[in-house]
C-alpha cells in the first residue's frame, strides 16, 4: 500500500513537469505569412522582408503565401477561416482591414470579429503627383486648377484604392470635384499620366520617383504626416494648406480571431526585434516603407480609428463598388 501511495505522489509531483514539457514553445514549426495580394508589389516586397527577419529571430521558416483577388479580400478570408493556433498569419493593408470594411457590403469576413490585430509593420506615403501640362507647382494651386474645371479634371481612382481614397480625402478637405478614372493598378494609371491622358493621381514614391526626378511628372505633396527620405524636398499635404491630413498606407499582421493573445503578443516582441536589425530597417527604407511596430492593442486602435475615418470618406462622397 506504501508504495502504491509512494508511487502516485511520484506521479501527480512529476505530471505538472511533464505537461509543461509537452506544452510547444511558439512557434516551433513553418509559419505561413499569407500576403493577400500578387508576388512582386509593395505589400509583397514588405511581406518577404517581415518573413525573412523573423524567421531568423524565430530559427524557423517563414513562407510566404500569395492568395491574390478580389482587391486582397481572398487572402484574407483564407486567414480568417485558419486555424488560430498562431501558424497562418495575415498581412493586411490600410484598403483590405479599413476601406473594405464600409466600401464592400458582400465582404466575406468581418475586420474587428474575425481577426486579432498584431501589430502595425510599416507605412508607405502615396505622392500626389500630376502631368507637367497641369499649370500646378502646389497642392493649393492643383485645387484651384480642379475648381476651375468641375468634374474634367482626370485622376486615378478606382473604387476602394489607395490613391482613389486618398483623392477622395482630400476632395473632401478641398471641396473639389474630380473626375475617377478606374485601373487595374497603379502602374497603368502611371503610365496614362506620364502620356497626359490623366492630370494627376496619388501612386507609389519608389513607382513614380524616376519620373518625378526625370520631370516627367511634377511632385506636389506626399500624404504623410512627415516629409519623406526619398522626396525630403516635397512637402506633406498637410503642410500645403490641410493640416491634419494624413492618408498614409499602413500594412500590418493579423491572426484569425481565437488566437491565444500570449501569442500576438510574441510576434509583436518578436516583430519589434526583427525589423530593428539595420540591415532590414534600410530594405524597408530603401522600398518606401516607414518602419512602425507596435503592440496588439495600439494596433487594434489603429484599425478601429481607420474604420470611422474612412467610412466617413466613403459614406459623404457616395463611394460604391462598380
């Protein structure tokens, strides 16, 4: 009888052990970082850096995985139905985890109940830039030249996007009307304005910055809230006569709802550490992107206020999905 007891105290002593040694310190296998949208964009440019660093703070492999359509709604659904165990992570945008949200009634998954914010990753500004024939050398002046033409003035716009959403806010603060040209990206718009064919359009700075510094087109402003590296001498919208403007592009990690927040929470620390590394910092400086890594829940604020701002946007211009 002795022993018998001598043995289940040896047992029940040594289970709790046991049970924490069977418990798998995260992550200890592949984790797959879904970026919603085709291979050889920004946000996959910023995708295979994120996967790239991490997976050697980890010592575990990254994959990225494009799950492109549907303007990133796809990919993004592929990561809400996951299993939330912290091994397919997402790398949402600005226009998939806040425009979408208002803008398309039919999207299959819902920003703030099917995912758990991580952390914001980086920003990208948009330039606002416009056709050498454009009498404008200033955001202020490109306002006037619009209202003197109500609704002919051409520009990048199709529904949803970056550029269209930041012309819109702007249109807002402006009180303009433009008109919307629709594009399959952000290069054929480029193109159509280099040829003149559209005035002005908000696009990419590493996209337009050799047509810019060829004066094939002219720079007037980008939407961040600070002057950038690559432009230092073009000022922001806001200091060009809108002061609060900022409709900067941010791109961040989500995990399908559930996901234990010990979890979240690591990949932020881990993010954090990661992306501080000179080396990475300069990649995703030299790609356009301004690095910005936070917690869960400054990320999660982040989403929300970006959901109010844009539905504004949206609901008072009208805006729908062709």
């Amino acid at each position: 009888m002795m022993r018998i007891r001598a043995a289940l105290l040896i047992g029940c002593t040594l289970f709790p052990a046991l049970s924490a040694m069977a418990q798998e310190v995260y992550p200890s296998k592949a984790v797959t970082l879904v970026v919603p949208f085709a291979a050889g964009g920004a946000t996959d440019l910023l995708g295979r850096i994120v996967a790239e660093r991490l997976g050697a703070v980890w010592k575990q492999s990254v994959i990225v995985e494009n799950r492109g359509g549907a303007s990133g709604a796809i990919g993004s659904a592929y990561v809400a139905r996951a299993k939330n165990d912290g091994y397919t992570i997402l790398l949402g945008t600005a226009s998939t985890h806040a425009v979408a949200q208002t803008l398309n009634p039919k999207l299959p998954y819902n920003v703030q109940r099917d995912f758990v914010p991580i952390s914001e990753v980086a920003t990208s500004p948009l330039v606002l830039v416009v056709h050498t024939s454009v009498p404008a050398k200033s955001v202020k002046e490109l306002v006037a030249y619009a209202k003197s033409k109500p609704g002919d003035v051409a520009y990048d716009g199709s529904p949803g996007t970056a550029p269209h959403m930041a012309m819109e806010l702007l249109a807002a603060r402006a009180e303009m009307k433009m008109m919307a040209v629709g594009y399959k990206g952000s290069a054929p718009a480029l193109t159509d304005l280099v040829a003149g064919q559209l005035q002005t359009a908000f696009t990419d700075v590493p996209m337009a910055l050799s047509y810019i510094r060829g004066e094939k087109v002219r720079a007037l402003a980008v939407t961040s809230t600070k002057r950038i590296p690559l432009l230092p001498q073009v000022p922001t919208v806001a200091e060009s006569g809108y002061p609060g403007y900022d409709a900067d592009v941010w791109l961040g990690l989500f995990a399908p709802a559930g996901t234990p927040p010990e979890i979240a929470k690591k990949i932020s620390v881990d993010l954090q550490k990661a992306l501080s590394e000179p080396g990475a910092r300069k990649k995703l400086e030299d790609a356009g992107f301004n690095l910005v890594a936070t917690s869960p829940d400054e990320f999660a604020i982040r989403v929300r206020d970006d959901i109010q701002k844009w539905r504004k946007v949206i609901t008072d211009a009208n805006i729908k999905l062709e």
